[in-house]
C-alpha cells in the first residue's frame, strides 16, 4: 500500500471548511523556557478539541451513497469517537461506536450527543474493537479504525500541511504515537514538503508499541497511562509500514514527563492538552540537549481531559517544584504545639493549606504527637527556608 502526498494534498481540499483550520504559532514564552524555538500546532481548537475529526472526515466523505446509507462502526474510548460521531451526524450518516466497559460517563454522554448509537461492551479497547468489527459484518456496514487505516491515516497528514505554511522554517516536528496513523500521515507529508526535516515520535514509557515493532522485540505493555489517547499495545500495520522509514527517531517518557508537559501548558501557555496532547512539550522538556537552538513543532493533538485529572496534575506539579510542601513534624501532645509551628511558619511567609493531627502513630511516644502540615511556598529555596526554621525550634522534622 502507498500513500503519496498528492493524497494528503487532496484529503486537504477535500475537508476544508469542515474542520477548523488550527493555528501554529510561535511561544516565546515556552522557547525561553526550554531554550528552544517552539511552535505549537493547537489541534484542541478542533470543535471536538482533537485532530482526530481529520483522519475520520476524510474517510466519511469518500463513502458511497450506499455505503453511507449502511452507517459507520468503531470502536473507541475518546477523541476518535467523538471525531466520528461528529462529522457522522453532520453527514446523516448513522455511527455505532463501542466503548469499552468503564469508560468515563462524561465521554460516552459528549459521544452519544453526536448522535451515535452506543454499545457499552469489552474490558479493553481491543476486546471492544473485535465486538465493532463483528458487528459491523453482520450489518454490512464500514468499519472505520481510529489508525490502522489508510484514509484515515491520510486525513491525520493534513495538519502537517498547515504546519508548514504557518512555519516554514521547522526544523524538526514531534509527533504523538500510539497506533502510528498521525505519524504516518505527518512524516509523508512533513518530508514531501522539506526532505530535510526531522519527524521523531514520542511514546509513553508503558505502551512503546512502535518501538518494539521497529526493534523487533518483545517488550512489555500496559498500565494506567495518563497518556490514554496513545496507549496502544500493538502499531497497525498500515501506518507502521508507511512511518517506518520516514521517522528519525523515538523518544519514550515517563508518566512523570506527561504531566510536566500539561502543568506547563496550562501555567505557562494558557492552554489545555491532554495527555497525549503533551508528548511532544514533554520530550523536549526530558531532552533539551536534543533540540536546543532548533525550530521545533509540537502537535497538540487534544485537549480531552478530565477536570478533576487536571487538577490533580497541577497540584502535583505544586508538590514537584516545591511550591506545595508537606512538613512532619513530631512534638509533645501539649497546648500551643500547633501554634508554635503556625508562628514559625507564618514568620516565614508560609501559608498553611492543611494540618492533620496524629496521636495514634505507634512509633511516636504516647505523650508525642506527629503532625502533618502542608504548606504553600514560593520555590524550593522558600520551602527549604522554613523547614530549618522548623527544625530550630528542637523538634524533628521530615520534609515531603
């Protein structure tokens, strides 16, 4: 199988006026930051708030009249639902989608706001993927693969295109991987415009799919990845074939990396990324070394994550620059114990989040006390200032 960029071309022509047209722009808030040129294509201004609609559009539009009439199937847990079912009841044309048991409500409500019929079946994504495809045969629909599939994969290229009109003058783009259709559809494209481009993929640490198919090796899958939007245990085929030998290199990050790479859009962008959305931030972020003084772009693929992760992630990302600490204290079981250390704290511009009391820690006298009191700060030298402020009051102190 062959894609051209005359395909990706047309794929362009074909959905234009029917997805939005991102922006890539310069951050010179982000390039100070990492000593990189960062360009950013903001793919979570698509009205589903990812750049899956592309690749699930472009394939809508060219199905017979027939076709159409038999409706569309799919499996999936988030953007490529929501892409399909979309620009499916945009179309007429009838969606099932199968959504595996445990799906978040909010996904499967937005999902089944398009219009599409919802079945609720399989423990895993690709449990659910063998119950559409079943499905699909039995009622002689058009299964349509979130990756795995040609016109798909060429839809995902299109905002490549874009890319490089915005930014000619990229050096290097970073591309999400999970199951290879976006990196498959932005290397043909990113290398038919300028040969001398680097296209390097970046995968989450417990789904390195790609590059156990590219080294070919066993190596293991799974985990509760924050990164959901490419955790994917096994490359397609068809988009594999086609990126294998255009893309550069690899990186892999940990989950650590994908949440330093949301708090700083959020802090430092203004802008939300999932997951995913944050691969390429977050490898440049974990490698510096690699892309100093480069023209790079990031594909900020979606914006899809949960409110209540969110915050937990910006509060974790508190607790990782020390602007959020957790002083343990152990002192006497006495009055004025806690307003002793709220003094020493508040001499020093602390500002007290919460205190928990604990008088039945065994390894603490029965006339002690260990106390838990989490304090907000201004930076590590700050967080570092109280805590031996603290500690010369005589009691011991441990820092989390």
């Amino acid at each position: 199988m062959t894609v051209t960029f005359q395909d990706i071309e047309a794929a362009a022509e074909r959905i234009k006026g029917h997805v939005v047209r991102t922006p890539c722009t310069f951050s010179q808030r982000l390039s100070a930051s990492t000593r990189t040129k960062v360009w950013i294509k903001s793919e979570n201004q698509q009205y589903t708030s990812a750049f899956k609609e592309r690749g699930a559009l472009n394939k809508l539009l060219q199905l017979s009249d027939d076709e159409r009439s038999r409706g569309v199937f799919a499996a999936s847990a988030g953007n490529h639902a929501q892409g399909l079912a979309y620009h499916a009841q945009r179309l007429g044309i009838p969606a099932t989608i199968v959504m595996p048991v445990g799906t978040p409500f909010v996904k499967v409500q937005k999902t089944q706001s398009f219009g599409a019929n919802i079945v609720i079946e399989g423990a895993t994504y690709d449990e659910s993927s063998a119950i559409a495809q079943k499905q699909c045969t039995e009622k002689g629909g058009v299964y349509v693969h979130p990756f795995n599939d040609r016109d798909v994969l060429i839809g995902q290229g299109t905002l490549v295109i874009e890319m490089l009109e915005d930014a000619p003058e990229l050096d290097v783009i970073l591309v999400p991987i999970g199951g290879g259709g976006l990196i498959a559809g932005a290397a043909i494209a990113a290398k038919a415009i300028k040969p001398w481009i680097k296209v390097i993929g970046v995968e989450a640490a417990m789904f390195p799919s790609f590059t156990a198919r590219r080294r070919n090796m066993p190596i293991p899958m799974g985990g509760a990845t924050i990164a959901e939007g490419i955790a994917v245990r096994e490359v397609g085929d068809i988009s594999f074939n086609l990126a294998n030998p255009l893309v550069d290199d690899v990186l892999i990050i940990d989950e650590a990396d994908f949440e330093r790479g949301i708090a700083a859009y959020a802090n430092i962008e203004k802008t939300i990324a999932e997951g995913a959305g944050a691969a390429g931030l977050a490898a440049v972020m974990r490698f510096p070394e690699k892309f100093e003084g480069l023209n790079v772009g990031l594909i900020l693929c979606g914006g899809n994550i949960d409110l209540r992760l969110l915050a937990s992630v910006l509060q974790r990302e508190l607790v990782r620059e020390k602007r959020l600490v957790t002083y343990r204290i152990l002192g006497d079981d006495r009055p004025g114990m806690l307003s002793l250390m709220a003094d020493v704290i508040s001499s020093k511009g602390g500002n007290i989040v919460d205190v928990a009391h604990n008088r039945l820690v065994l390894d603490v006298p029965a006339k002690g006390a260990e106390f838990d009191i989490m304090v907000e700060t201004q930076d590590a030298r700050h967080a570092f200032e109280i805590s031996e402020a603290l500690r010369s009051t005589g009691y011991a102190l441990r820092m989390d």
